[in-house]
C-alpha cells in the first residue's frame, strides 16, 4: 500500500500534467478556479463594466495552459479582466490575467497577444489579424450621474507588430508602397472607416490576404 505522502504526490503530479497539457479539462476544474475575488461596485444608473452587459455567458477559457469549456464569464472592459465565479458559484472571481491565452463567448474569440498585456477580440485571421480593442470609461457630465461609455478600437497585425487603424488613409499607409491597389480598392467598392471601420478593415485585409498583397 503507498503511504499517503507518496498517493498525495502522484495527485498532484496527474493534476500538474493535466493542466499544462493543453487538453480540455472540463467537468476537471480545480486549476480554473484560482483568482482573486472580484469586488468592484456600479449602479444601475451607472452601466455595467462589462462587455456582455446582460450577464455571464456560456463560453470557454485557455487558461495555465489547459482550456476550460462550458465556464461562466464576463469580460470587464474597463480593467481588462475577465471574471468568472468561484467552485461554490457564489463569489465572482478575477482570473488571473497573465495566466489567460484566449477566451471566447457567444461566438466571439478574444486573445492575448505575445508581450502584450491587453486583449483584443480577434475579428479575422488569416496572413494578417483584424483586431477590436473594447473599452468602457466611467464619465460624468454636467451634473449628472456618472456612467459607462463604450470606446472600441481597431487594429491590424501580421504577427510581429499591432497597427492602429482610425481612417481610410491608415489603410493605404500600412501597405506601403502598395498602397495604391489599396486606395482603388476602398474607392471602387465604396468602403469607409468612418461609416464602418470593422467591416472597411476585415474586407481590405481580407482581399490583400486574398491577393498575396502584404505590407511593405
């Protein structure tokens, strides 16, 4: 019969090699519930700090290393962090940032790039990345209550660096010397970052992926 100090060590070490394998550890969730709990207060008059505003969402985390299908999240796009609850479903809790890879909800998929310390909601992947960055800032005019405004951001990225992109003429710019194929593109098909950015970005980088045109 093993002593109990050898079964708790070969515990421990099946519970190490499952969450740094990578593998989906649902129904398995003693490495996802590590955090601090999440103690931040606003009204109803306020807003909510959170992207899905109307409540946790049905959706999965990478997180240690191990992904987590079938968790309760909420994303807080005023700090950046993602909440979920603790093992008794009692206590929101933090995540612990540094220790989340992706995360995704309601059909969406957000990631931390390598050296960043942001998320960003992945909008299109391919050669290059089309990236929102989502924002919420508590301000107050005039006398009135303070509340939540939604800021939202758009991003390019080959891989090695992220572009902010705020005009059609950002575009251009980030390709270069093949900017020009991009300028008639926007024109021809009538595309505007003012109108749309989301939609004026994902359908200029997909056709530059389409036609092998990369920045310069």
């Amino acid at each position: 019969m093993k002593s109990l100090g050898v079964l708790l060590y070969c515990i421990l070490s099946s519970i190490v090699a499952e969450a740094s394998s990578g593998t989906d550890t649902t129904g398995r969730h003693g490495f996802f519930y590590r955090g601090t709990e999440f103690t931040k207060i606003f009204t109803v008059q306020s807003g909510t700090p959170f992207l899905n505003a109307e409540g946790p969402a049905l959706g999965w985390v990478v997180y240690y290393g191990a992904r987590y299908d079938s968790v309760m999240i909420q994303y807080d796009i005023e700090d950046d962090q993602l909440v979920s609850h603790d093992i008794t479903g009692a206590i929101r809790m933090q995540l612990v940032k540094e220790k989340i890879s992706a995360f995704g909800f309601s059909g969406r998929e957000f990631v931390r790039l390598p050296g960043s310390d942001m998320f960003f909601e992945r909008i299109y992947h391919d050669h290059h990345d089309v990236l929102a960055r989502w924002q919420k800032v508590l301000t107050r005019t005039g006398t009135e209550e303070s509340r939540y405004r939604l800021y939202k951001m758009i991003f390019i990225s080959n891989g090695k660096e992220v572009v902010e992109v705020q005009n059609n003429s950002d575009l251009v710019r980030y390709f270069g010397k093949n900017g020009k194929q991009v300028k008639e593109y926007l024109r021809n098909e009538g595309l505007s970052m003012k109108k749309d950015p989301e939609k004026t970005t994902s359908a200029v980088i997909r056709y530059a992926d389409q036609i092998g045109l990369h920045e310069q």
